[in-house]
C-alpha cells in the first residue's frame, strides 16, 4: 500500500446513503415549501358581490330617448347613493358603487317593467339585492302619463294623481299602454346588442302590477324568457273592475317557470269583496309546475316600491328581505340550476 493510499479518509457505504438520503429530504422540502408560497399568492382572495349602478339611454324607434337603469354584480366597495328625488320631495336612496366596472363573467340578466308610473328607480332595494345576487337587472323608464319618479329629470305627479289617472281612463283590453311593450321591446334588443358581461342565453322577464302585463304581452309577442316573476300582477284591475289581465289558458301555455307574489292585505281586500282569492291565486292555479304563490306578510299593492315612490305604502325591511330571499332562491333554483329550497313559508304554494 503506497502513503498516497493510506491517505485516503474511508467513507462507508452506510453514511453515504443518510448523505443522500438527507439531500433528498431538504429538496423535496424546499419544493413543498415553494408550492405552498405559490398557491398563497396564486389563489384567488374570497371577495363578496357588491351591486354596481348605472343609467343610459337605450335607442327606441330610431332615437336615443328610453332611459334605463342598470343594476350589475362588481367587485367594488359600495357606498350610500342617492338616486333622484321623487314627486314626493324624498330622495330615491340606497347603496351601490356607481359606474362600478364589471366582473369578468357572464351573468343571467333580468329585465324588469315597472308598475304604471314607479319609474326605472322605484324599487331599488330589490334590483340592488339582485345584483349581488350575481344578476344584470335592466329597469327602463316607461312613458306613463304619470311618473312619481324618474330615473333622471322632474317627476310629473304622485301615486294618487297615477291612481287618479287610472281612474279616469280605465285599462279595458290594454290598447292605450301599448307603448310599455314597445318599450321593453327595445331594452331586449338594447341588452342583446351590448357588450355588457351578461349571459344572453338567460334573461328573465319580472313585473310588477301593470309591469307583470307589460311582460306577458312581450312573451305573447314572441319572447321566449328563461323564467318568469310576478309582484302583484293585476290585482287593482281583479279587485276593483272584477277584469283579468289573461284569461286561463294564457298561462296554461307557458312553458318556463314562474312565481307569483301577492300581499297579505290584498288577500284580504279580496276575501272582503267577494272574490274569493287574489288574482295571483288565478295565474298560479293555471300555470304549468314549476310555479308558486308567494305571499308576502301584511304585504300591500306597493310593498315593492321604495318609500320615496310610495311613502305610505313602502315595503318595510323585513317584507323586502322576505320578498329578496324566495325571489333569489327562486331565481338561482331555476335559472342557474343550483339545488336550493325556495321557500319553507307556510302561506306559500308550489306545485
């Protein structure tokens, strides 16, 4: 053996392999440790849906004249936001990021008509819970004769000078309000042209009172909704004219499905005079499953109105979230397909 060899420090085989063995243990714990920083950084924040508004104008026979409001989802802070005044003097509140920008992914869209003279502002409690709830809302001014508010400009009269007007000059067949269903017509045509972040494949038709007929007519025109809602449809016209706004079998030959919400109050107005149930009772009897009737406690003709709109007859905060949450459950049941119990209301009926 020369000294060169004699040298040489030995190794045994054995501390070779805890060598390796450790080498391959810091390694594979740097990587995790690197995987679990880039998840950290890559994984999306949990953020909450805030209700985005703004206003424009939607052509209508060639012109830039229908004003419509516009509720979306976005992922901007909210703040306290006043809308417009009312014929009443009290201001249209509520709490939206205004001109908020869009999130990136397409969202069921719900056009909604509002009652003869509400205006596109007139239940903004409801279109702003909408809109968190993942949903586009488009709520056109209509060009009643009376409009207790405006989504912008001077209102021309309050609810009772509207009732008056209704007074005076009787629905009959509905010819003379023709010009709602030309109207919401083009808001349709309006939001199939945008480029707004909205799935085209779901648009749903809401109303409430004259609204609920202003959409039934654009459905018998030919639109074909993803579901439909009611506030009250008809109800004024069943209880003081003893008229219905369709006949049975209107309903009989719809295909999508419906809900329809009614007060507590007009419940009663009706037992007392004679008719035996609300109007809502008659659409939902003869409307195909899926469907329900919906009622909403000690509920009035404009529970779903803002109290700007109709201060002595405004929907209080618990009759709003009752009608928010079915409305939503409903909404997220039969348009985006999750599997959530609409109502467990006793009052309510579903078939």
């Amino acid at each position: 053996m020369t000294i060169k060899e004699e040298q040489k420090p030995y190794v045994s085989e054995a501390i070779i392999k805890r060598l390796l063995l450790s080498i391959i243990l810091i390694i594979g714990i740097t990587f995790l440790s690197c995987k679990k920083d880039n998840n950290n950084i890559n994984d999306p924040i949990p953020t909450e849906i805030k209700a985005g508004y703004k206003f424009v104008k939607s052509p209508i026979n060639g012109q830039d004249s229908l004003m419509v409001a516009i509720w979306y989802p976005t992922l901007d802070e909210e703040s306290e936001y006043n809308y417009n005044t009312a014929s009443t003097d009290l201001i249209v509140k509520g709490k939206v990021s205004y001109n908020a920008s869009e999130i990136n992914e397409s969202h069921p869209v719900i056009i909604f008509s509002h009652g003869f003279s509400g205006g596109g502002i007139g239940s903004v409690e409801i279109c702003e819970a909408l809109a968190r709830a993942g949903f586009y809302v488009f709520v056109p001014d209509h060009s009643d004769a009376v409009m207790s508010v405006r989504i912008q400009g001077q209102s021309n009269g309050t609810l009772d000078e509207a009732l008056d007007y209704l007074n005076d000059n009787p629905f009959g067949n509905g010819e003379n309000f023709g010009y709602r269903v030309s109207e919401l017509q083009s808001v349709i045509e309006f939001v199939n042209s945008s480029s707004f972040k909205v799935d085209k494949s779901k648009i749903i038709l809401g109303g409430h009172s004259m609204g609920g007929w202003t959409v039934m007519k654009v459905k018998e025109d030919g639109f074909h909704p993803t579901a439909m809602f009611f506030f009250s449809m008809g109800e004024f016209n069943w209880l003081y004219n003893q008229n219905r706004y369709f006949e049975a079998s209107t309903f009989q030959n719809i295909d999508f499905p419906t809900a329809y919400f009614y007060g507590g109050a007009e419940y009663g107005q009706a037992i007392s005079a004679g008719l035996g149930n609300v109007y809502a009772a008659y659409c939902f009897t003869h409307s195909p499953s899926p469907s329900y009737g919906l009622m909403v406690k000690q509920g009035n003709h404009f529970t779903y109105n803002s109290e700007a709109v109709a201060p002595g007859s405004f929907g209080s905060n618990v009759q709003i979230k009752s009608i928010n949450d079915r409305l939503i459950n409903f909404l997220n049941r039969h348009v985006k397909g999750q599997n959530v119990v609409v109502t467990n209301e006793p009052e309510d009926v579903i078939k």
